[in-house]
C-alpha cells in the first residue's frame, strides 16, 4: 500500500486542538457534542477523500469490515447521516451524492458503510453490546470503515471486545475495561460525546500498524496529528457510533493561539 500513502496530506489549519481548551486538555477529556457540530468538511477535504477512495476500492478487506450482526446498526447510521449531507456542502438526488470535492458517489444502502466511507472524511466504528449474542457485555467492534488509523488496524480488533479507545495502551487492566465500558454505557440517543487527542507523528495518515509495532515518533517528527472522536448512540439498533476526524498539520500551521497553548502544555510523541 506504499505507493497509496507516499505523499503526505496535510490540512493548513486545525479547526480543534484539544490542548488549547482546558475542557479537554486532561483526561478523560470528555466534553457534549451534538449532531449539528459532528461532521466536519476541512481544507484537506478533497485529498484525504481521494486516498479514501482508493483504499476502499483497492484494499478493501484492509480498510472496512461488517459482520451480520452490524449490518443494520450499519443501515441505520447510513439513514442517519445521508440527511445531514447538504448541510456539509453535498448535493444529493435519490441515487448519487455530489461532494464538495466534486466527485460523485453512488449511494448504495446495501453497502453502507463503503458508500459513507466514500462520503466523509471521519472514520466509522460500530460498537454494540449484546450477551445473548457475544457472551459478555462489553462492547465489540461489529463493523466499520478505518482507512486513517494511527498505530492499530480494524483486523486486530473486528468482532472483539473494545477494551479501550485505540490509543496504544501496554497493559489493559480490569479498571480500565470497566471505565471505557461506562463511557460507552453513558452514551445517550441525541446526546453524543466528544474527545480529543494530538501527537507528535512522523507516521503517514494510513498507518495500520499493529499496536504491538507501537513506537515513540522521534523528537524532531514533522507533524502534529489531531483526531477529533465522537461518539453517538443510534435509536433503533442501540449501538454507539465512534467517530474520529483526523486531521494532520505542520507546527508552523497552528494559530498563534494555539501555537501558544502548545508551548504551555505539550503534547507527547506518539508515532
């Protein structure tokens, strides 16, 4: 896939830097978000949408993954976003949607969550909780599209439980399986969550790396990355939406706002 990610693609602002907000700065780092400040179209829009489009269409198996029992949390979170597109810039008729980058995309429920791969630059992760079905109650990863990962891969974690939002974390510990399954228990219909984290990172968007392969990015990495996470509840399947927008920018493109939160509260090396 190294000829998919040779040239870097990089936003010329960060429209969240989770550093310079006090709210999400620390962990848990947890904050309300609701459905009309989600989805988010940035300056790097047409170029991370083109390398979504050829992963999806060449490494398909790679970057997306669905089990039977996520296909209708995935039909439904595909009925929940189409409406949201014009709003984002999307001109839509009844079977294709134009995106801002001018590309038209024919819109497949049946493969829902390539169509909306397709669509949006924020990854997708379903998450459901379902003992008679898995055997526990924690959360398992039953489908999701994953083309911008940073140290881990949908493989490594389709149809297993979520132990923890996928920063690379050496030991998972009872304690906290128990606090990420009370955050994905918390998640209320119509109230989402937002979290935010940010690295140093020599490392390309796509970068599905095992998280066993996890390695600190030297000091003089190039790149800060930011991914914004949100997570929302679906009404009718019960499954929670988790989200993540990454956005990639050089320390010279940060605000001079920003630029100065980051200097009072640095952020670690990641990648």
């Amino acid at each position: 896939m190294k000829d998919l990610v040779a040239t870097p693609i990089l936003q010329n602002r960060l429209s969240f830097a989770p550093w310079a907000d006090p709210r999400t700065r620390r962990l848990p780092g947890v904050i309300p978000v609701t459905y009309e400040d989600w989805l988010e179209v940035d300056d790097a829009y047409a170029a991370q949408m083109g390398l979504r489009d050829r992963l999806i269409g060449e490494a398909r198996d790679l970057v997306l993954g669905l089990s039977e029992h996520g296909r209708p949390a995935a039909v439904e979170l595909y009925d929940l976003i189409l409406p949201m597109l014009p709003a984002l810039g999307f001109a839509c008729s009844a079977e294709t949607a134009t995106r801002p980058d001018g590309a038209v995309v024919a819109l497949d429920r049946t493969d829902p969550l390539a169509t909306l791969g397709r669509l949006l630059q924020c990854d997708l992760c379903l998450m459901e909780a379902d003992e008679a079905a898995f055997g526990h109650a924690e959360h398992v990863l039953t489908g999701g599209v994953l083309c911008f990962p940073s140290g881990w891969t949908l493989r490594e974690k389709f149809m297993r439980p979520m132990m923890r939002i996928h920063e690379p974390i050496e030991i998972y510990t009872d304690d906290l399986g128990k606090r990420v399954q009370r955050l994905l228990d918390g998640v209320r219909e119509g109230r989402g969550l937002m979290r935010g984290t940010a690295s140093r990172s020599a490392a390309h968007l796509h970068d599905p790396r095992s998280e066993y392969e996890f390695a600190h990015a030297p000091a003089d990495a190039p790149y800060i990355r930011v991914e914004r996470q949100c997570l929302f509840r679906l009404p009718r399947t019960n499954a929670v939406i988790f989200s993540i927008h990454t956005q990639v920018v050089r320390p010279e493109s940060l605000s001079p706002d920003q630029a100065q939160a980051l200097a009072e509260h640095p952020i670690r090396q990641a990648d």
